[in-house]
C-alpha cells in the first residue's frame, strides 16, 4: 500500500512539474524555394517559436544547391 501511495505521489509531482516548465511552441513556419534558369536552387526557412518564458525566437535557415555538371 505504501509502494502505491509513493508511486503516486511521484506522478502527480512529474505531471505538476511538467505543466509548470512548459514548452516551446512553434507560432509560424514558412518556407519558400525558388528554382534559377541555370537548374539551382534556393531555400529559405523561417521558423517563429514562443519560449516558454514568453520570449519570442525567430530563426532563418538558407540553403543553396547547384545542378550536377
């Protein structure tokens, strides 16, 4: 009986525990690809994210390929 009774204790303190530290939340997410005449191509990712302090992150991913010759 006491073995359950710790074993609850400790979920309950995860579950609370885990409500209260939060997660990051992914507030906007575009990508845009363009295609040159030559055969590259160029990538632009842009990903917005709510910390969960409150802080806002914005972050920008290029990527540029060129056709095999």
């Amino acid at each position: 009986m006491k073995r359950k009774i710790g074993l609850w204790a400790t979920m309950a303190v995860v579950g609370v525990s885990s409500l209260l530290i939060g997660c990051d939340r992914t507030v906007s997410k575009t990508e845009e690809t363009s295609v040159r005449s030559d055969g590259s191509t160029k990538s632009k990712e842009t990903t917005v994210k709510e910390n969960s302090d409150g802080t806002v992150t914005k972050t920008e991913e290029t990527k540029k390929t060129s056709p095999n010759p």
